[in-house]
C-alpha cells in the first residue's frame, strides 16, 4: 500500500523533486518529499501536518510533526493520569484542556495541543486512546482501540426544514483501526444503522433532547464484539463549527481557528462569564436564542482579542476551550461549493481572507509550481485573487513566524457529481407543446397528505 501511494505521489512531482538514484538528506533530499507528501494530501482533500523544526531541527521537524504520541509520551502521559482524577471515560477535549495548564507536560504533547480545525479532533482521539491504555495498565503499548468499549458522540445541530428550529442529534466519531459497517444503535423504538458519511464521522443520527444533554447519553451498540454502547458525555457548553458539506448546520468539528465564526450551545449558568468575555473585548456574538431547558445558541461568536492571559473570573473550562492557540488563520468563505467534493465551482471561487491579530500578514496562491500571488494583505479583509480556472491550488499565510496552509479546489462543470437515482427520483411529467415532447424528471411523487 505504501508503494503504491507513493508511486503516485511521484507521478505528481516535478523533474527537480523526484527522488535522486542515492537519496541525499537535507533540503536536496527530504524537504521535497515531505513537500511533496504534502500536496498528494491536499489533492485527496486531507489537511497534512507535516512541518519543519527551527534551526538545527528544521528537517527532523517533519518527521517528529507527523506522529501523534509516541511510547515514551504515552508513558508520561500515564504517569500524569495517575496524578488526576479525572474519571472513567474523559473526552479527548477535556484531557486536552487539562493537559494545557500542566507544567509536565512533554513539549511535543504541548505542540500537539496547539493544533486546531480537523487536526485538533485527531490530537483529542490520541489522548482518549491514551488515556484508555493507563487504565488498563497497557501505558504505550498502543492497544487502546482494541481495548476501547465504547464510541463517542459529538453534536450535529440542523434546522427543521418547516419551522426552522434547532434539532441536535448525535454526531459519532468512527473508531481508528477498527473496520465498523455493521454498527447499529439499539434506541427504545428499534435499531438504527450506524451509516459512514465522511472521514473520522458517521452520519448524524436521532434527536436529542435538552435533558439528555444535561445529563449525558449511553446508546446500546450491536453488532461488533468489541464495542458495548455509543456515549454523549454531558457538557455546560458545545462549541460546533459550521459543517462545510451543509449550508447552514454546525457540527462537533474540532477547534475554531482565528477570524471563524461558530455557534455555541451553552447552558444559562454560564451567561455571566460569557458576559464577561464580551465586556473585555475577547469575544463577540451577532445573536442569541433561547433553546429548550436551559440552554441558549449564541450565533455568530468570534474571538476578537489576543489578550487571554490576565482573565481571572471565568471558567477556566470555557475560556480554554474559546482561547485561540494561534494567532492566524485562513478564512474561506462563499463561492459556489460542491459539498461532495470539498470544492468549488471555477466559475465562482470562494472569497478569501487572512485572519490575524496581528498588524501585517503576508498570503501566497499556488497552483502546481506556478506562484499567482504573493505579496502583503490587510488582514482580516477580502483579497482579490488571480484563480485561472479549475485546478488545485495552495493558499499559504504567514504573519509573525505563524503560518497556515490550506488546499482550494476548483471544478469544471463536467466535473460535478452526478446526484444517486434515489435524490433525482423517477419521471413524473410529460406533455407535448409545439409539436415536441417534454418530460420533467424530478423526485418521486407519492400520495398521502401535506405534511
């Protein structure tokens, strides 16, 4: 499987990067191939991680940034859950926010921590597994999913296509080295299949209540020996980004970055810290509304401040989970997007923007080893970009040393997916005008009243 990746990421090199006859180290040897590594996992759609070290680091940076946790951290990491009480089944996030205020931490679990977006939700799945290996005694044996009982949940929160109200189901997270297709969740009304959607997830399922919030979910599961229940942890607060495949729903999909606008589902007793927040300049929100029980949807919510370390008052729980860990980030936002693809129709490009807390910042397009732009932006603000058609391209941003890749993927229209037979239906017209036949062809009509 290696080889034959690679052998495909060759075919997508240039003369100057293929690997020489005797391979050299260095910017000559490695650097290209980690570079290269790099755009093969953007054309699939991933967001690679690899990145060199400073100074004499530079180049054993890519390969230390591109393993979670080793054994000796796994160790350690043990050693520090001997000294917590924490409880049975901690959610990555929480381990994660914990880990941040302690001194003993080791320095590549610290860099770990700093992730955001995807990437964060990869660290969080680590510490979990982590986490599960102490408990069993296994500490760095790398045997946690095996031992692993049950699945977590995140949160899915859609609207009633009718009335537009809040619905929050479930959101599971898919287990890392287990093959689950036949996973299905036994509610009170029968068993529901567990259905793959996307990379790391399965499709949002049931309907949640404010209660069940509150006090936190347990699902029997069938259909794995391995695998007993699916578990919602309860929470004060959830923090969901906008879903990039559904216009207009928000979902458990790691850490907002810097500039991202998000929604926060939180329970009422924490509107004074939030109130605090906003006071300081930290935080801001276009609109809140109150759901069931007692939780409120704060839309709108951006970090607008960098300025963290003197906030006293506050839940430390919440004000480390809405504290950025960098002070950069790239915004993509509009266009005409093909949510199957995590792409963009070429004839309506996203509009993009560098956010920053910072005075200057300086933003790169690329496509394959051509430079289209390079040069100073206005951070925070809309920048007019030469995109020449279908094509992956590269956006990097820099500001202060901090820096932020991302892949854009522009389509042809020939290119879109053809829709399944089931959303396009049967034929359900024909009629003639001027001498011609016409059919319209559309979802399936079916009788029965309007609902």
């Amino acid at each position: 499987m290696v080889f034959a990746v690679w052998n495909e990421v060759k075919l997508k090199l240039s003369p100057t990067e293929r690997r020489p006859k005797h391979m050299t180290t260095g910017k000559e040897g490695e650097e290209p191939l980690w570079k290269a590594w790099s755009r093969y996992l953007r054309s699939r759609g991933y967001q690679p991680t690899a990145a060199g070290g400073a100074g004499a680091w530079r180049y054993i940076g890519y390969a230390i940034s591109q393993t979670l946790l080793r054994a000796h951290e796994r160790r350690k990491l043990g050693q520090i859950f001997a000294t917590q009480n924490w409880g049975e089944q901690p959610e990555g996030e929480f381990i994660a926010r914990q880990l941040r205020y302690l001194d003993s931490v080791p320095s590549h679990v610290q860099t770990l921590l700093r992730r955001d977006g995807q990437a964060a939700e990869d660290v969080y799945h680590a510490l979990e597994e982590a986490y599960q290996e102490w408990q069993v005694g296994n500490e760095g044996s790398g045997q946690a999913t095996l031992l692993a009982r049950h699945l977590s949940a995140g949160l899915y929160r859609s609207e009633h296509f009718r009335t537009g109200e809040a619905i929050y189901s479930l959101f599971p997270k898919q287990a890392r080295g287990l093959r689950l297709l036949e996973i299905a969740a036994e509610w009170e009304d029968g068993p529901e299949t567990l259905t793959l959607e996307r990379p790391g997830y399965y499709a949002p399922l049931g309907e949640l209540t404010a209660s069940q919030l509150s006090t936190g979910l347990k699902i029997p599961l069938s259909g794995h020996p391995q695998l007993d229940h699916l578990h919602l942890l309860a929470r004060r607060f959830w923090i969901l980004r906008p879903d990039p495949n559904s216009q207009g729903d928000f979902a458990s999909l790691g850490r907002p970055g810097v500039g991202e606008q998000f929604l926060l589902l939180a329970r009422r007793e924490l509107i004074p810290d939030l109130t605090t927040l906003r006071e300081q300049g930290l935080i801001q929100w276009s609109q809140e509304e109150n759901w069931e029980g007692d939780w409120t949807e704060y839309h709108g919510v951006m970090v607008t401040a960098n300025h963290w370390e003197g906030v006293t008052e506050v839940s430390r729980e919440l004000l480390d989970a809405l504290r950025p860990e960098s002070g950069l980030g790239l915004s993509v936002t509009g266009g005409l997007r093909v949510p199957q693809r995590g792409a963009w129709l070429h004839c309506g490009p996203p509009t993009v923007s560098v956010a920053t807390f910072f005075t200057e910042a300086f933003l790169t397009l690329r496509c394959g080893e051509d430079v289209l732009f390079a040069g100073n932006v206005e951070p925070n603000q809309p920048v007019e970009l030469p995109w020449r058609g279908a094509g992956d391209y590269e956006l990097e941003a820099e500001a202060r040393g901090q820096g932020q890749v991302r892949l854009i993927k522009l389509l042809d229209l020939d290119e879109l997916p053809q829709a399944p037979s089931r959303d396009l239906g049967s034929l359900s017209k024909t009629w003639q005008h001027s001498g011609r036949t016409l059919s319209l062809v559309g979802p399936e009509l079916q009788q029965g009243e309007a609902q």
